[in-house]
C-alpha cells in the first residue's frame, strides 16, 4: 500500500461525495447539488477523518439570519489543529456559533450510518484500506 496525505484524503472525500451520501436537506430547504459538493457531508466527513486521525469531534449550530438552520461538525485533531474540509458548504451567509466537543457515539451511528459507510467504501476505492488512527 502507498503512503498517502490529507490531500489525497481531501481529494477522495471530494469525489465520493453525491446526493446519495448528504444529509437530506436541513430547515433553509438547500438540497445537496453538483456546485456545492461538500453539502450535507460535515458530519459523515468528519467521522471518517476521525477514523483516521482520531482527536475530537466538533459540532456548532448553523444560524442563517439569526434563525437555526442545524448542526456542522468538524474535527479537531491530536495536535490542537482545527480541520473542516466542508466549511466551504456555506455559501449563503450562514454562522457556526456554539462549538463543543462531543463523544463519538459507540457503534453504528443512530442515522446517517447508510451514507457513512457508503462514503468511506468510496474513499476506501482511492486511497486504499483506510488506516487505524493511533
């Protein structure tokens, strides 16, 4: 297997995100859509950097014209360094506000576990067996 970097992770997360693997839309009514891929992949993104990478999961609230609009999640990783490839999602004035920490639930997730593997066996297609974290 050859090494490979978060560049290679960001890539292979690109092109395995579709509308079959976003979260349905939230309360603003923004489906997923070709021109803003990273829709609606925050949280199953972040798990799988979180399988990789380990650190902390980070969720905040999105706000849009101070009404909520839902959750974005993020990873924080070993070294303090704050990584959210799907920032880029919000393009209509949107705020995070609220971030905690929070546990990564055990097992499979309650919802969204469907999408989850189906984007990671993407991911897995590009880069190969994805790593342990440590």
């Amino acid at each position: 297997m050859l090494p490979w970097n978060l560049l290679d992770l960001d890539k292979a997360l690109r092109v395995g995100w579709a509308g079959d693997t976003s979260s349905p839309s939230d309360i603003s009514g923004i489906a997923w859509q070709p021109g803003n891929p990273a829709w609606g992949h925050c949280d199953v993104t972040a798990l799988i950097v979180h399988d990789i990478f380990g650190g902390d999961l980070v969720v905040g609230e999105v706000h849009q014209e101070g009404r909520p609009q839902g959750f974005h999640w993020w990873n924080r990783l070993p070294s303090g360094v704050e990584l959210d490839l799907t920032r880029e999602q919000f393009q209509h004035g949107q705020a995070i506000t609220a971030a905690r920490v929070v546990q990564r639930p055990p097992g499979p997730l309650p919802r969204r576990w469907e999408e989850y593997l189906l984007l990671r066996e993407r991911v897995m297609k590009h880069l190969g067996p994805l790593p342990e974290h440590v």
